[in-house]
C-alpha cells in the first residue's frame, strides 16, 4: 500500500451504522483507514464500498489474540509513521429494566462497551503516540443523562466519559489529544431492527409479575427508540461531520455534543445537576 498524507486511521466496529458510514467518509477524504471488523463477510462489503486504502481488519475488541492481530498488521502497514487517530466506536446494546437481565448479559454489556475499549486503547497507545495523534471515543447522550431501561449503555457510556476525562491527563504530556462525541439517536436501520428484536425478545423472556410491572413503559420507550433510529433521529453524515471536524481540528473540544439542539442538551446536562433529581426525571420522561 501507499502511503496516504492524510495519515493512518484505525475504527472499530465498522460492520454497519455509524462506524460504516463513518470509514466510508475518511476514506473518501484520503485518510488510510484501517477498519474494525469481525467477519469476513463484513470485510469484503467494506472492500467493495470503498477505494484501495481502506483497509478492513478482523477485530473483535473482546477477543486478545484479535486485538493483538490487528495490532501486528496495522504495524507492519505504517511503519515508523505512526498512528493518526483511534476511534473507538464498537458497542453493544443491552436494553431492558435493569431487574430483568441475565447477569451474563450484563457482563457481556460491560466486557464490550468498556473493558474492550480499554484493550484496544492500550494495544494502539504506542502508535498513537508517535505521530502524537489523538483518540476520540464514540460516546452517547445518555453518558451524560440516564436513561430508562437503558441503564447498562448508560452506566457504560458514563464510564466512557470517566476514562476519556483520565486518559486527557495522564496522556497530556505525550502530547496526544483525547475527545469524546456524544450523540443522540441516529437515523439507521440496522439499529433499529436490532432495538425491536431485543425488546420483543426481553418481553417474551419476563415473569407475568414482570410485564405487569414493566411491560407497557417499557414497550413505549422502547418503540420510539426504534422510531428515533428509523424516521426521527439524527441523520448519520450529521455525526460523521462531527467525526471528520474532531479529526482535523488543530484545537480539537474536550466533547462534542451532536444533537438537534446541542445547546439543549447541554443544558440538560446541567439542569439535572441543579435541580431535585425526581423533579428532573419526571419532567423529562414525562411522557412515560
């Protein structure tokens, strides 16, 4: 391969959504983008999608030896270059009351969403700080605001924030920056199929006793998740702007928030600090 002026990227996660949508427009830009993947079939769609310096890599971020794979190849690929930018964007979604799921989810919850990003992170550190890049970690809102029947991505996304906000200072004199973005809802239909299929399968897996508590707010809230993710939410390219403009930016934000009103978000964020947390909550699900 040749090498690009752009530099050298990695992603993980990058199968479909916001990680596809997101190598696509870095690639297209003239980055070398070394994308996270964990099949091969997922591999070979990313190679017909995308010109001959993306290149897709098997990683699946809970697996070591993958990790360790993933490191040796994009190694040997950039050389004494080093490492432009790592996007941690691999997750999954564990969606439920937080009563109802099996503690093997649970665990799997947290083994992706922050202990496989803690991996990958250390395994790309040295690269990464010899190009002095940067990392940007793929946060979400409910990082910063929990959420109903969402408490694992949130607890998740919150300690997300809490090792992006450590990693800022302890990487600080490397000279290597360390951002997050956080989200709303975005416009794919893959999620949404996913959303739909987890919440029929959690109802169809709960006691009488646990519908009747939880059954009709949680198909409601979880309804329009699904709807966000196919009709209301945010267009992807709006987020993967966001992507590009944290890549490239000489003085990159501590956080972008990419919502249709990030004021709003934002101040939500502070709201919640300021006022009775029953008061908060009960304003803002109260349609729930």
């Amino acid at each position: 391969m040749t090498k690009n002026d752009k530099g050298a990227v990695v992603i993980t996660g990058t199968s479909t959504g916001l990680g596809r949508a997101t190598v696509l427009l870095l690639d297209k830009q003239g980055y070398r983008v070394f994308a996270g993947v964990r099949t091969e079939k997922d591999a070979e769609s990313l190679k017909q999608a995308a010109s001959g310096n993306l290149t897709p890599i098997i990683m699946d971020i809970t697996k070591a030896e993958e990790i360790k794979s993933a490191l040796e190849f994009v190694s040997l690929a950039i050389g004494d270059e080093g490492l432009l930018a790592l996007i941690n964007n691999a997750y999954v979604g564990v969606d439920g009351p937080l009563e109802c799921i099996p503690i093997d989810d649970i665990r799997w919850n947290f083994e992706v969403n922050v202990i496989g990003q803690i991996a990958v992170t250390q395994a790309f550190l040295p690269m990464i700080r010899k190009a002095k890049g940067r990392i940007i970690n793929i946060s979400a809102i409910c990082g910063k605001l929990a959420l109903p029947y969402r408490g694992l991505l949130s607890a998740s996304k919150f300690l997300i924030e809490a090792i992006t906000d450590s990693l800022r200072i302890e990487l600080r004199s490397s000279g290597i920056e360390v951002l997050s973005i956080l989200p709303e809802g975005i416009i794919t239909s893959e999620q949404a199929d996913k959303v739909e299929a987890n919440c029929e399968k959690v109802l169809a897996n709960m006691s009488t006793e646990m519908k009747a508590i939880y059954g009709k707010n949680f198909r409601i809230f979880m309804e329009n998740s699904a709807k966000g993710n196919r009709t209301t939410g945010l267009p992807v390219e709006k987020v993967t702007a966001v992507i590009l403009e944290a890549l490239e930016a000489s003085k990159p934000k501590r956080e972008y928030f990419v919502a249709k009103s990030p004021w709003e978000s934002k101040l939500n964020a502070l709201y919640k600090r300021l006022v009775p947390h029953q008061y908060f909550y009960d304003n803002l699900f109260k349609n729930i």
